[in-house]
C-alpha cells in the first residue's frame, strides 16, 4: 500500500562545498581531511554525538587485532589516537593493552577536534531523503524537530554505514550474503562497575581467562543462556572497577534498516545483556559487587547495505594480495565474520575459506600480509557528486567483514574527503580525480607507500 506525499517546499537550511552524511570513523576522517584541503564542511549525525560504532555500541578497542603486527593505523586514524592518548591517557589497567579510547572522553575529544578544524558540525540531523537533478545530488533532506530542511552541497559523502544516502538515491546495493541476504549479529554492549580489579589481574589479565573460560562452558553446553553467542570479550578494566565494554549480546535475522527488525534486536540484546550480567557475576571471580553501569545507547552492526560502486572488492582480491593502480588504503589482512546463522557458531571451521556461512570467521593477521582498497570502490554507479566511505563501500559480504575495520573505516574516509576536495578544485566529478595526486596526498599525510604493488611493502 502506498500514500502520495503532496508535493511540499522544503527551506534550505544551508550550502556547502562538502557535505559528509554520519559522524562515524569514516565520516570524522572524511570531513577532517575535507577541511584541511580548505574545502567548506558541514557533517550531518543522527545521533547527539559523533564516533558512529565506537562510541554509540562501546567499541572502544578497536585494533586490538593490530598488536605484535607490523601494521598500525594510518593518517588521521594514527593522528586521533595519538592525540586522544595525549588529552586522555589510558586508564586501562589491563597487561598488554593495546590502544584503547574511554568513549564518553572520545565523544567530546572529537566535538574539540572537528570544531577546532573548521568542520561545521551538525547533530540529531537524520538524513532520509535526496533531490536529484541531473545526475546529481542537488540537496540531501535532514530531519528535524522544526521538520525537514535541505542542505545543498557540491560534494556529498556517505558515511552513514548504511549506505542511506546512496540508497535514497536509488543507487543499486547488496546487503548480507548473496544467498539470503542476512547480516551479521547486531550487539547492544554492556558496560559494569564495581569490577574487583585487584583479583582480577592478581594473576595476569583475569578478563582473559573469563573469556576463555566461557567460550569452552558455552562449547560444552553448560551456559544454558538463550543467545547463541560463545565469545565474551571485554574492554578496559579500570581502578573504579569499570569494565567498559563486554561485546556479548547478538541478535540474529535483524536487517539492519527494517525498524521492526531493529526493535526486536534492541529488545532482545537487552535481555541477553541482563542474562550475561547475572551469569559473569555468579560464576566468576571478580564479578560478585558489580552492577550494570549502562548499556550502550542503540543497538550496533558489523554490516547492512553496500554500494554498488565502480569495482567490487572481492574477498579473492583481498586474498590475493591483488595491486590496484587506483590504492587509496592498504590494510592487514585480518577478517572478523560472525555467522549470520544462530545455532551455526560451533560449525564453522573458523577461516575465510568458510565463507563465513558456516561458522564465524575469524582470521588474525599473519606476518605482513595486506590487502589493497581501490579508490573505484567509494565511487557509487550512476551519480557524478556521491562518494561513500566505511563499512558501506562496494565490496562482497567477506570482504566487508576486513573492510569494516574501525582504522580502515577512517583511512576509506580520509580518501573520499581528499577526493572530494580535489574534485571541487578541477570542477570533475569523482571518476575524474587524478588519482596520482589523491595517492600522493594521502601518502604525505601518512598513509604507506601505495603505489608500489608486490610483496615486500
Ligand atoms: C559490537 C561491535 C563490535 C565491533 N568490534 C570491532 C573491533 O573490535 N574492531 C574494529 O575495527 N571494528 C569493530 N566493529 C566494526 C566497526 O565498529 C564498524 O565497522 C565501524 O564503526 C564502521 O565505521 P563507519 O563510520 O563506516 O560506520 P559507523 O560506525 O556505523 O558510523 C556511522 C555514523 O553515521 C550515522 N548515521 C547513520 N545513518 C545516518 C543518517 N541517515 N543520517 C545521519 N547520520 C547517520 C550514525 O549515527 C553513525 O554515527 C564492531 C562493530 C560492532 C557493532
């Protein structure tokens, strides 16, 4: 069934150069490096606060994967961690921790950062709806409380992570799998307090053992718990007993864009969350005082919508180890899948040769091993002033699973953006940027060599 919408004006709200869509990993990278390059920036976010996953679902560790490799992130990604660390440092107590950010600091250390750089930030700005004219978007439609308004912008990049400006659009998308289009678990995380510490690394990093205790209960049948879930990682463990982040609670089936969907994984990770809380604080040293100090405030997802762009980058290329003339990033080859299939985790065989059908994949990165990401794939099909960024870049469903990490989200983000501005200078669209130049931007800013192809980089 369908209403028509009486034709209605919308007031413009405002024009730019650059318009980024979602305050996440890719889009603070996108409009940092947008702005750098002197063009106008406006970022539009949902939400009340920037850092897309990482804040809004407690993803505080994000390249844990990374420790004891010879990788490490790149441009802006390195920049905002260094300077984070040196505005708040670490109060993670836990041995051997890799960088880790405290979200509710990082909310307002971005807030800082993008003011300070000239980036013109726009929150609980949801986009849901684009004007075209000819072949263009002519102005992305926000949402707001004093209703919808129209930003006009030259350039527009989507970072939404689902891909909702390119899906409004019309731009042709996947979603999950080929065979039945089903994503990833989402997770709502959970965050203790009244953690003893002191027991808990009394005899190394206890949070660890935790984890790997509860994954061989979950294997042996003895949690009993409804969610089929058998890892429990954990983020910080602090001196005020804080554990910042237990990433436990999936919901399986949930299309990430469908709200009935949505409700029921909101409603449902709640309830695990409340199960895991009880089960961690009756079976496990440590956990007797605490309480539930929050949940993260919406449900998050590893994966939803992924453009169609001018090349899909595929798991065999990642693989391979292929060169592509047009590199914008280069990234440790390290894939995290969860099954889409409850019920399934026990079996999978735990590589990408599953195909992540079978059984999570989970592949940690071995020697220098990479993958190359190539500039055709933030470019959209059909449209001359859309690139998009992050987890929502056209590639297959494995390939997302290395593609959607959080560095690589803000290293995909910092191409678009510089894209973007060099657009703007020549007057070109996307598919016209000299991409020697794109390489050589990124490359000055810190990325590794990307030019070279091979092995031996
Ligand atoms: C539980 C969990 C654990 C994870 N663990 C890790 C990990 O350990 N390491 C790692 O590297 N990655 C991890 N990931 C993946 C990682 O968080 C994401 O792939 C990454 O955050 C993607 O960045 P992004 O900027 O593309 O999208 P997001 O982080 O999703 O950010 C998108 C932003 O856009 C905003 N937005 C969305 N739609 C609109 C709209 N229509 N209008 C306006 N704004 C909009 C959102 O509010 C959000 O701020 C994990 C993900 C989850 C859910």
């Amino acid at each position: 069934m369908f209403i028509t919408q009486p034709q209605k004006q919308i007031p413009v709200r405002q024009k730019t150069q650059v318009l980024v869509v979602g305050g996440g990993p890719a889009g603070v990278g996108a409009a940092l490096a947008a702005s750098r390059m002197g063009a106008q920036t406006v970022l539009l976010e949902k939400r009340g606060f920037l850092g897309g996953n990482v804040t809004a679902c407690y993803v505080e560790t994000c390249n844990y994967f990374m420790r004891g490799t010879p990788f490490s992130p790149q441009g802006i990604a390195r920049e905002i961690e260094d300077g984070y660390d040196r505005e708040y440092p670490s109060d993670d107590l836990r041995p051997g921790a890799p960088h880790r950010f405290h979200s509710e600091y990082l909310k307002v250390y971005l807030d800082d950062l993008l003011a300070r750089e000239g980036v013109d930030v726009k929150l609980h700005a949801f986009v849901n709806d684009v004007i075209l004219r000819d072949n263009r978007i002519d102005a992305v439609i926000i949402q707001t409380k004093q209703g919808a308004q129209a930003i006009q912008a030259d350039l527009v990049i989507d970072c939404t992570g689902d891909g909702d400006v390119a899906f409004a659009a019309g731009i042709p998308f996947e979603q999950g799998r080929d065979t039945d289009h089903a994503c990833q678990p989402g997770t709502v995380s959970l965050r203790l307090a009244g953690a003893d510490a002191g027991l808990l690394l009394s005899g190394g990093d206890g949070l660890r053992e935790c984890s790997q205790r509860f994954h061989e209960e979950y294997r042996s049948g003895q949690t009993g718990l409804p969610c089929y879930r058998q890892d429990l990682p954990y983020g910080r463990l602090t001196r005020a007993g804080i554990i910042s982040y237990v990433n436990y609670s999936c919901a399986y089936g949930i299309d990430p864009t469908d709200i009935d969907d949505l409700s029921r994984g909101e409603r449902e990770c709640r309830h695990y969350n409340l199960d895991i809380y009880r089960y961690m604080k009756a079976n496990y040293p440590g956990f007797s005082r605490t309480e539930i100090a929050s949940m993260s405030p919406e449900i998050g997802f590893r994966d939803s919508r992924r453009i169609q762009g001018l090349y899909r980058l595929t798991i065999e290329d990642m693989e391979a180890q292929k060169h592509f003339e047009d590199c914008i990033a280069v990234y440790p080859r390290f894939y995290d899948m969860l099954t889409p299939d409850p019920g399934m985790l026990q079996a999978g065989d735990g590589n990408v040769a599953g195909r992540g059908y079978q059984g999570h994949i989970y592949e940690p990165v071995q020697g220098n091993r990479y993958f190359e990401v190539p500039y055709r794939s933030l470019i959209p099909v059909n449209l001359d002033n859309l690139l998009v960024a992050g987890r929502c870049i056209s590639a297959g469903h494995v390939a997302e699973s290395g593609v959607r990490a959080i560095s690589l989200c803000v290293m995909t983000g910092q191409a678009a953006g510089t894209a973007a501005s060099l657009c703007l200078r020549d007057s070109v669209p996307p598919v016209c940027v000299p991409v020697s130049e794109l390489q050589a931007l990124l490359m000055a800013s810190g990325f590794l060599s990307l030019t070279k192809g091979g092995s031996d980089r």
